[in-house]
C-alpha cells in the first residue's frame, strides 16, 4: 500500500510497543474508544478488544478500505471515513451515551490544529491518548521557566491534566520518521478553569516574540501599571508565568477592554 506523504503517515508495526500502548490506556468493557488515524490497525485490534466497541476516524479511503475489510464484520467497530477536524464530537459522544475516550497515532502536521479543535469539544471527552512528535509532547507538558514551555502548554492548562505515559524511538514506525514521538495522556479536568475570552489573545500576544516583556508584548491589553497591580513583574518574560497567571492577565484585559458605560 502507498503511503500518502500528505497526510504525513508513519505506521506503527513494533508488536512490544503496540502492546504497551494498549496496556497505558487502560480501556475498560464498555469505554467509548475512539481511535483517531487508524492506519493499517496496528492499534485497533487491541482497543476493540478492550473496549468491546470502537469508533474509528480515517481520512485515507484506501486504509479505509483495509480496515473495512479487517474489522467490518465486528459489530463494535464503527468506521467514520473522512477528516477528524470535520467530526461534531459531541454528537458522538451524545450519540454513544457517554464521554469519549480517544486514542491516536497523529499525524505530524495536524497535531496542533486538531489538539486546539478538540479542546472546543472538552466537555465530551473523558480523556485523549496521542503518539506525537516528541517536540510537541516535550511543549505539552513543560514547566514554566523551562525551554519547551509555550503557547501549547498555557492553552492546554485550563481544560487538560497532560503526562507523559512513554517515549517511542523512529524504529517503531514504517516507514521511520526523522524524529522521536512520545505518547501523551490528557486528561479532561473535571472543574476546568473559568477564563476570560482574552484568553487565548493574550497568550499569542506573550509568546509572539519570547524575548519581549510582559510590558512590551501585551501593551495592546494593558499598561505595565495595570500588569503590576496582579501582583506581577512588567519587565519578565511571558515564559515565567505559570497559566494560572495567564488566566488573571485575561481576565484583566477583559477588563480593561470593556466599553465604559455611558452616565444619562
């Protein structure tokens, strides 16, 4: 079977690495599984067995074909042919009576996209197991001050628990990737952070040009006054702030942009 290059498509086929996969995520009977990029079924033969159901996502007619062929006659495979970016997950989770938990081996270049598109959709998720770039992995779940810590990070920390569950060499896949990909358990936070609409603004804003200060990169927002007043430093580096942090510079600019209300 072809690869096809523009889906970036890097198969796993190590049988000790699948197996530890299946056995991190820790499906139970029942489980609504969703696994996200197929591929050739290295993955979904264990998660269906696990499960007792799955729903799988494939964006490649022809591996479409293949999995139809492979599981089509289990009742509790489910195959949906198209792009995960265009799935309403929360018509499936509604539609399967329970959150969803998914899996995938993700392709590099819709990591992100797809990661921020399923945060839309938290509310119906329980929990997501992705293989990913190792980069990207080691950007989820830095710690402020560090190198990898980022847009990604603060963006993640409102909805998702992330941890790293194990990393994965080039020789795992076919055909290898020029890179390391890790595994990633994020997990839905039950009591997600109540943030401003500013939210995302001002984190693009922060990490835009990472050697700017808080009074440079957000002057758009707020004053070094006003950055001051939440009982943070104007002249550090977005970096250094911890989300928390993030969501109380939001909630500031959210502030500091609403109209001024008109005396009669």
């Amino acid at each position: 079977m072809v690869v096809r290059k523009r889906f970036g498509q890097h198969f796993l086929h190590d049988p000790g690495v699948i197996a530890r996969i299946v056995a991190a995520i820790k499906l139970q009977p029942g489980d609504v599984a969703v696994e996200i990029g197929p591929g050739r079924g290295a993955l979904t033969a264990g998660l269906l067995q696990a499960a007792g159901q799955l729903d799988a996502v494939e964006i490649d007619r022809d591996l479409a074909g293949l999995l139809r062929e492979r599981f089509g006659a289990d009742r509790g495979f489910v195959l949906h042919e198209g792009d995960a970016l265009d799935i309403d997950w929360r018509a499936l989770a509604q539609a399967r009576g329970a959150p969803l938990r998914l899996i995938g081996n993700l392709p590099y270049n819709i990591s992100t996209p797809l990661l921020f598109r399923l945060l839309e959709s938290a509310d119906a998720i329980a929990d997501m197991h992705f293989m990913l770039q190792k980069e990207v992995v080691d950007r989820i779940v830095a710690a402020p001050g560090t190198a990898a810590y980022g847009r990604l990070t603060v963006m993640l920390a409102p909805r998702v628990a992330s941890q790293r569950v194990l990393d994965v060499g080039p020789g795992a896949f076919r055909p290898a990737p020029k890179v390391s990909s890790s595994l990633v358990r994020l997990r839905v936070i039950d009591a997600p952070w109540r943030i401003s609409p500013f939210y995302a603004r001002v984190v693009a804003a922060a990490f835009g040009q990472r050697r700017k200060t808080l009074r440079n990169a957000l002057h758009a927002y707020l004053s070094a006054a006003q950055i001051s007043a939440l009982g943070l430093d104007p002249g550090i580096r977005a970096e250094r702030l911890h989300p928390h942090e993030f969501a109380a510079l939001a909630e500031a600019a959210a502030l500091a942009q609403a109209p001024t209300a008109v005396l009669h």
